[in-house]
C-alpha cells in the first residue's frame, strides 16, 4: 500500500509542474537565530539555536525545506510538500537525522472537504532505525458536521497506526544550556504513530467522537473507543457554560472500560469572572462530594498597550504551570509529563509578567519583563528569577531581541535574537 501512497504523491508533483510552466514562482522563508551569553561560565556561549525554513510555490504546489541547528551542530533535516486542487489536497512531509544520515519518519494526508463532509487518508511510516525497526500504518478519518455547526460526529479507522502523536527527542550535548528555545527543537511532534499498535495492520481499531451543543451553555462530548480485540473504552464529558448566568463553569466526565471492568466519575470547576480565572478541582470521598480545592488563580488585565499577568500556582508538589507555548496555564504535573508540555521549575509558584507594545509606523518594538517567585529561595518576596526582553522589528520582515536573564547566582544570560521573513 505504501507505493500507492508514493504514485499519488508523484502524480501531485507532474501535474503540478506541468501546470506551472507558465506561471513564475516565488520563494518564501524565514531564519530564526538566538545566542546566549554567559558571563559567570568559563564557556561564554551558553546556549545557540537556529532555524532556517525554505519553500518554493508554484501555481498550487510548494515544496519546503525546514533545518534546525544547535551547538552540536545539524539537528534535524525536514522536507514538506503540499499540494491543492479544489476539494482535493495533499500534505506530506520527511524527517532526517543529519548527523548520521538516517530517514527517521515519514506522514502523508490525503484529503477531499467537500464542505460539511471531510475526507482524510493519513499514511505515516518509521525508518529501519526507530526501536522496533520499519513500521508503517494508515488512518481514514471521516467527518460530518451538521448545518448550522451544533453537532459533529469524527470516525476514525486505524490501520497500523493511530492519531495519538509520535515524537522524536534528539540527545543534548553537556555544553548546551537547556533553555526553553532550545528544548522546543530537541523535540519534534507529529500527528500519526504507525508504532503504537501491535494489532494486523489491516484493522488495528477505530475510535468514535460525538460533539454537541445547545443554548450556547451546554456542551456534550462523546468518544467511543475500539481495539482489534473489540470494545475498549467509552468516555463522556458534559460542560455547563456560565451556569444559570453567571461565570461559572461546571463540567462533569464519566470514563466506562468494559475489559478492566472499571469506571470513575471526576467532576471538575472552573470559574472565569473576566480577567480573574480559578484553577478548582471537587475533593471526592467515594461518592460522596467533600469539598473543593483550589490550586491556581490567574490573573490578567490589558492597560493602553501594556498587558498585565499574574499567575499563581498554590500546590507546586503537584502542579506546574506551562510556558506561554502551552498556554501558561497551571495544570497537573501527570497531565504535562504525558502531553509533553514544557514548563518552568517545578518550585516557581508566581509568575507576574508586563508586555508593552509601541507600534509605530512601519515598524513596533516591544518590551517584556517576567518575575519568578520561587519556594526555596529565602529572598524577599521569595524572588528567584528575572527576565527582561526587548524586541525591534520592521515591517514584520526583520527583527532583533535582545534580552537579560537575573537570578539568585546574579546576571546569567544575555540572549541576541534575529528572525528574518521574506
């Protein structure tokens, strides 16, 4: 099957370069580059990340080129094509390890939207290298939404793979600082996981998902979920959206597993009073509701171009809150470490950020301070962590940042930062 999936591919790639002799192309792209600068390491460059994208557009086709580098030098090597023709499209892509010259991944979606009904064929596969050797897999993903958009259903039919994500994790060299940027390019995430099932690739199992809604207060989610062996697994979520009127939000999951003959029911609350949010979670004792913690209190507030945010996680043996990537929200640990969502320090508890933004004519700079609180530091107001970042762009084509990182060891960074589009 997979050399079907290979003569699509070339079929996109001659018609569209047959119907592009006549039409010139242009070229897109953008460079990404940031140095940090340690001046209490006896190694002054602490940190180095560069991303360089590259693609060529012609008619309805356009290739890509992405290449990440880091200190240790070529990290990751990605070719995409994309392709569209009316109610039919194309996206695929392939993953390399440049060091050693090794295919590591492969994905191709083929899609037909045909307006309210959509179409996708996701093929995926792994290079000889990968921990079991060369796997590859299909998913057909079905759509329907009703007029008006109150109720969708979503089938999915696996085929040696599924849609739960697979990621690539490159090893970090001992003179790279781990610094947020950096840690986003170790990591490389896809859609399709043609390695997850260990079922026949003709039917590894299907999962089901119901959407509704009505009086634009009530939300109801239903996932049904199915192996080669059968039934797995049926999951419920009922959400009340500003209950009765008011900013509050009440939603109620019910997970069912005929095979391990268990189910749980978890209530969960959230308030949203305008630019206040509570983090909440209803204590249970069996049956029986006994209380309701809360762990997390949000707050932000936008004054004539300065945004104010303030973010407090009150159970850091448990919780974590999220870099802005991921939403900087406070969320279990559990929950970050299976999702792999990055976050700060496990002992920072407050986070207060001001965000200004001048724009003025044909260019805008903007200027951003983040202070960590943290819970063994012992200082005043049990400061742990500063930083200051500046940016100065023109035109939204080019753009440099500069930025100071100030904790308890004193000034340990200076970051430089340049991103070009074109």
């Amino acid at each position: 099957m997979s050399y079907r999936i290979v003569v699509i591919v070339s079929l996109f790639v001659f018609l569209g370069t047959t119907a592009c002799l006549a039409v010139e192309p242009s070229f897109t792209g953008s460079w990404n580059v940031e140095i940090g600068l340690s001046p209490q390491q006896a190694m002054p460059f602490s940190s180095f990340s560069s991303t360089l994208e590259v693609g060529l557009r012609l008619a309805f086709l356009e290739v890509s080129s992405t290449s990440d580098f880091l200190f240790s030098g070529w990290l990751w090597q990605e070719f995409g094509l994309s392709a569209s023709l009316g109610c039919v499209g194309f996206d695929g892509m392939m993953l390399f390890e440049p060091q050693t010259g090794s295919f590591l991944y492969a994905q191709g979606v083929l899609r037909f939207d045909f307006s309210a009904l959509e179409m996708k064929l996701y093929s995926a596969m792994v290079g000889p290298n990968a921990p079991g050797g060369f796997k590859n897999g299909y998913v057909l993903d079905l759509y329907g939404e009703l007029p008006g958009g109150f109720a969708s259903l979503e089938a999915a039919i696996f085929l040696g793979a599924d849609l739960s994500g697979i990621t690539f994790t490159a090893s970090q060299t001992a003179n790279q600082t781990p610094s947020y940027t950096v840690w986003s390019l170790l990591t490389k995430t896809y859609t399709t996981d043609p390695t997850i099932s260990s079922c026949d690739i003709s039917f590894s199992g299907a999962e089901f998902t119901f959407k509704a809604n009505a009086f634009a207060s009530v939300e109801l989610t239903s996932v049904t979920s199915f192996t080669c062996a059968g039934f797995e697994s049926q999951q419920i979520e009922l959400s009340f959206i500003h209950l009765f009127g008011l900013p509050l939000n009440i939603t109620l999951d019910y997970y069912f597993s005929i095979q391990t003959a268990s189910h749980t029911f978890i209530p969960s609350l959230e308030t949203d009073f305008g630019c206040v949010k509570i983090y909440t979670k209803i204590l249970q004792d069996g049956a029986k509701l006994t209380g309701i913690e809360i762990y997390g209190i949000a707050f932000q507030a936008t004054f004539a171009g300065a945004t104010f945010t303030s973010i407090s996680n009150l159970d850091t043996s448990e919780y974590v809150i999220t870099i802005p990537e991921y939403g900087l929200i406070v969320e279990p640990l559990t929950e970050a470490l299976e999702e792999d969502h990055l976050y700060y320090p496990q002992e920072y508890w407050e986070i207060i950020s001001l965000v200004v933004e001048i724009p003025p004519a044909g260019c805008g700079s903007t200027f951003s301070v983040d202070t960590f609180f943290s819970t063994s530091t012992g200082l005043l107001f049990d400061w742990g962590r500063s930083e200051m970042e500046a940016t100065l762009s023109n035109g939204g084509f080019f753009s440099v940042t500069s930025g100071v990182v100030i904790d308890t060891s004193g000034f340990t960074e200076w970051k430089i930062g340049m991103a070009l589009t074109w």
